[in-house]
C-alpha cells in the first residue's frame, strides 16, 4: 500500500521579492499552489501542497498549512507526480516534418504527461552532427515547442571532430547505432566506437547505442529473403536477443576499459538487462532504458498484427515482458522512453515495402505514461514510485539535468502531473496529436491517466487536450 504518511517539516525557501511574490499578513503568496494530491517521489508517496513561485518549486506544505497564491489547483486526492522526461523521442524536426513536428510532437508529450523531451538528431534534415547545425535547428524547433526539451547529438564516423562543439553547445547525449540504420544516418564499428567514447569521456559526456549486431542482422535478413515468402516471425528471427546480447556486451567491455559512460538505448530483453546490471554491480557507469511497449506488448502482437507493432530491437516473448518489469523496479533500467518513431501510414504498408522494408517504429509519445501506469501500478501491483524513478528521477540523472529537472523537492523547476489512478481509458485515433495519428497502443484499454501537466508552473494540458502556447518549451541543457 502506498506510503501516505504527511511531510513533516515544510517551508520556507527563500523567495526573491518580485511584484509576483508579495507578503500578505506575513505569508507569502505563491503563483500557484495545488492542494489536495498524493505527491509522488522516487521512494515514498505523502499528503501535501506544493507551492510554485517563479516556475519553481518554492515549498512543499503540510495538509491545512496557510498558504496563498495567485491560483489554486485542487488535485482532489489525485496523484502529483513529478513530470515525465522521454528519454528517446524522434521528432523528425526538421526535415520530416510529415512524419512529426515539434508543435504536434510535443502537445502530444504535454498531454500524455511528458514535460521534457530527449530528442534524437536522426530523422532530421540534416542530421544534427555539428554545431552549425545546432544552432538552425534550435532557430527552427523553438517557436513550436509546449514542452521543454533536449538535444541528443549526432554519433557518426563523420564528425568525430565536433563532438566538443556539441557539447559546449549544450547536447545532453551522443547517439550511435551499433547495428543497420536508416539510410540518413551511419552506423559506427566498434573500433571507431572507441574513438569517439574517448573523445566524450574528455569532456563528461555519455555516449548512447542502439545496440543490436549489424553482421548478424544483415546475414539473418539475407537468409530469409532466400525464402520463396516471408512472414512476420521471419523478420522477428532477423533480430534474436543474441544480436541485443552481443553488440550491449561488445559496448559494455569499451565502457569499463575506458571509464567512460555510456546509456543502453531501449533494451527489449531481461538478458540483456542483466548484464548491464552486472556491470553497474561491477562499477561501469552504463545507463539504460527501455520503452513503454517493451513493457507491454509482445511478439505475438507483430505475428498477429503486422507492421504497426514492427520495431528495433523487436517486440519479444510474453515472459520476457513480465521479467523485465523486475528489472525497471531495481533501477537497472532507470529510464523509460518512448521511442517515439512516428511515420505516414503508406510507410507502413506491407504490400509496398514488404515485411523487412516497412517502416519500423512506434508512435508513443503521448500514450507511454498512461500505459506504464496501466500496466505497471494498476495491473502488476507496483508502487506509483516506480514511474517517478523511471519517468523522471532516472532519466534527469542519466542526462545530467537532474537538479533541475526530475523530482518534486524545492528549487527545482515546477513540472508537475496530476494522473488520475481510477480514470479509465481507451486509445483512439482521434485522441492523438500526432502529425498521423497511427500508433501500436490504438485500441489498448487501461486505467490511470494524466489529468494535467504543469510544465515550469504553467499549466500546458488539461483532460486530453492542450491548452498551452506553443514556444512556451525551452532548450535544457546538460548541468555542468
């Protein structure tokens, strides 16, 4: 049962005196103060108000306590959780825009709970690999943005060279494939891999590999275009957990032999999960996420369904999915991202692509939050704190904004959700703000929802829809 005991000591962190911070009768009155919530931390659950001055955090009060503010928020013992950070989301921006854009990609992360967006620097025109580039895609994503967000850099065997320019200029991460990748970006081999995490250790980066084994997918894919016909546990078998093992291994042994860090992106398997967990053990400073739909569909929705449920790493067996719930609980998985991997619907069409050449990726950016809920507390008992820790703390440490993003304690930013734990729900087409509104998670039945997202003490959604301004997000960048 969740842990309700109230916070003891409360207040009073030292407000600046500007003309929204005035004192009446000896109390300070906040900008916004929501009351009545369940807050919900990385390890515990209490009764309080927080109390919002700034776009910050300025005091969490006890039940009853005296407080004023300019607008209330009657939470009406819903749970307040700290806001969602997507560690792994393509926003196609710019260059792709008919896939996804940042003004619907990111109201659809405002309204399924996520204040503050990675974004990957592939599946963008051009790739973001320099700090010219940099510079243009920030002029061009910043008028469109609901929600704060940050830059991954690119990782190519191309620009080895401005990888510290990237840095200086704010990246959070360095993105690379260890394995076959889309024609607009490169895969690196694990020599030049090398490279570049010595390059990133000099200046305290994190390097991130999709890690799956290129010569063993290329060979398993050759294989089964042999075959006179094909089906969806062919492409499947292209992919075995022994290509995720291999190439996560092979990255994991660089790691511990440069002290360099390093983040596993969207592990599908608890093998997988294990070993990186051994290496935590052992003291290798290796990160890992894994993705809403990891932890809740399997390879029989690819086999029954088709190319919707088509993603990299594939979806795996249904006992998989139950094991590698234990390991977000431990914290060996301390993010979950979206893999947010949007397209047109035509880009999905078996019969014009083919099983192996149509698009691989799911839209779940806007559902993830509901689903972890759903899946996680609601169906497999788990404490609500195990989304603050894998939605919000993990991530914000895991891409060094932690301090400022990624918990409810003062002095941090107020990004805040209110989710309704008995709300039931029912994915719909209509209900998604994606540029194509298609998605794997159309149709999944739950409960637990996002009621309202609070990104820096506004309020940017509201029951579904958004209520935000677009250029209300701002660039975080990396705490050095």
């Amino acid at each position: 049962m969740p842990n309700k005991q109230a916070l003891v000591v409360i207040n009073v962190y030292p407000l600046s005196r500007t003309d929204k911070d005035i004192v009446k009768g000896g109390l300070t009155v906040f900008n916004l103060v929501i009351k009545n919530g369940r807050v919900v931390t990385s390890d515990r659950i209490f009764e309080a108000s927080i109390c919002i001055s700034d776009g910050k955090i300025a005091a969490i009060a006890e039940p009853g306590a005296s407080v004023e503010a300019d607008e209330v928020i009657d939470a009406k013992g819903n749970y307040v959780f700290p806001g969602a950070i997507d560690s792994h989301a393509h926003l196609n921006d710019p260059g792709y825009n008919w896939r996804e854009d940042y003004s619907h990609g990111t109201a659809a992360a405002a309204v399924g709970g996520f204040t503050t967006i990675v974004d990957m620097p592939l599946q963008n025109e051009p790739a973001l690999t320099d700090g010219n580039i940099f510079d243009k895609k920030l002029e061009h994503v910043s008028p469109n943005a609901y929600v704060d967000y940050c830059f991954w850099g690119g990782l190519v065997d191309y620009n080895l060279g401005t990888l510290k320019e990237l840095d200086d200029k704010g990246c959070v991460a360095f993105k690379s494939f260890i394995g076959p990748v889309s024609p607009d970006y490169v895969s690196l081999s694990i020599g030049q891999a090398k490279e570049a995490m010595e390059i990133l250790k000099s200046v305290g980066a994190r390097a991130g590999f999709h890690c799956e084994d290129y010569s063993i997918i290329k060979w398993e894919e050759a294989r089964a275009k042999r075959k006179e016909k094909h089906d969806w546990k062919d492409f499947l078998g292209s992919r075995p957990v022994i290509a995720e093992l291999i190439a996560t291994q092979n990255i994991i042994s660089l790691a511990r032999e440069l002290d360099a860090k390093v983040h596993i992106c969207h592990v599908s398997h608890p093998r997988v999960a294990q070993i990186i967990r051994d290496a935590q053990l052992d003291g290798v400073d290796v990160t890992a996420e894994t993705c809403g739909h990891y932890l809740t569909f399997s390879d029989q929705d690819v086999i029954k369904n088709g190319s919707l449920f088509k993603c990299a790493p594939p979806l795996r067996e249904t006992s998989a999915v139950e094991e590698m719930w234990k390991y977000v609980n431990d914290g060996t998985l301390s993010c979950i991202g979206s893999d947010h991997s949007p397209c047109e619907l035509s880009e999905k069409s078996e019969e014009t692509h083919g099983i192996f050449g149509a698009w691989g990726g799911i839209s779940g950016i806007q559902n993830t939050m509901q689903a972890v809920f759903s899946e996680g507390v609601a169906k497999r008992g788990y404490s609500p704190t195990i989304l603050a820790k894998s939605l919000s703390e993990g991530p914000a440490r895991a891409f060094g904004i932690y301090g400022k993003k990624g918990a409810i304690a003062v002095g941090f930013d107020a990004d805040l959700v209110i989710l309704d734990p008995e709300k039931e729900w029912e994915i719909t087409p209509e209900s998604l703000y994606y540029v194509n509104q298609i998605s794997a998670f159309v149709g999944l039945k739950g409960v637990g929802l996002p009621v309202c997202t609070v990104v820096r003490g506004k309020v940017v959604a509201e029951e579904g829809r958004i209520v935000g301004q677009k250029g209300f997000g701002q660039l975080i960048k990396k705490i050095k």
